[in-house]
C-alpha cells in the first residue's frame, strides 16, 4: 500500500492507524500547490481532486477519503481493536 501524504494534513490519521495496525506500507509525500508527489508524478493521475490522503493498494485500487481509509485499515488488521467489528451496533456509532 502507498499513503500519499502532505505535512500537517488530515493524512495523519491514515498514518497513524497503518502503525498501529502494523501493516506494510509506503509513505509518498505530495507537494500539494504543484500537485506533484516527491518522485515527480502528477498527483492528479491518483487523485483529481488534488487533496490528501489517498491510500493506493496493492491492486492499484485508489481510496481518497480519510474515514473510509481509516476503516479499511481497521478491517485489514482486525486484532488491533482500532474499530468495532463490521456490522455491530458499535461501528455504526463509531460512523455517525
């Protein structure tokens, strides 16, 4: 997986729960006024909207809004408690 990632962004909670899930991942940082990321690429390919934070995965499948990629992470690493299970009455009071 590959967190795009601006300093002092609503991507930091995206990165915190990858750690505390302790799943595999790459930190990419974007330059958000020119809308490239450090290596050069055009931000806008992954996400055209142009803001942070974007979670690629593996299968190239792009996740751009931080509450659904923090309950992506939650639900790939279940043992980490970092949200209720699926379908119980305590994650649908964690999402209102």
């Amino acid at each position: 997986m590959k967190l795009y990632f601006a300093p002092g962004t609503c991507a930091h909670s995206p990165h915190i729960a990858l750690r505390e899930a302790g799943l595999p991942f790459e930190l990419v940082r974007v330059d958000l006024k020119t809308k490239q990321t450090a290596d050069g690429r055009d931000y806008l390919a992954i996400n055209p909207n142009g803001y942070v934070p974007a979670l690629e995965l593996d299968d190239g499948t792009i996740l751009t809004e931080g509450p659904a990629i923090v309950q992506y992470i939650a639900d790939q690493a279940p043992q980490s408690g970092l949200a209720p299970v699926n379908g119980t009455i305590a994650r649908y009071q964690l999402q209102s």
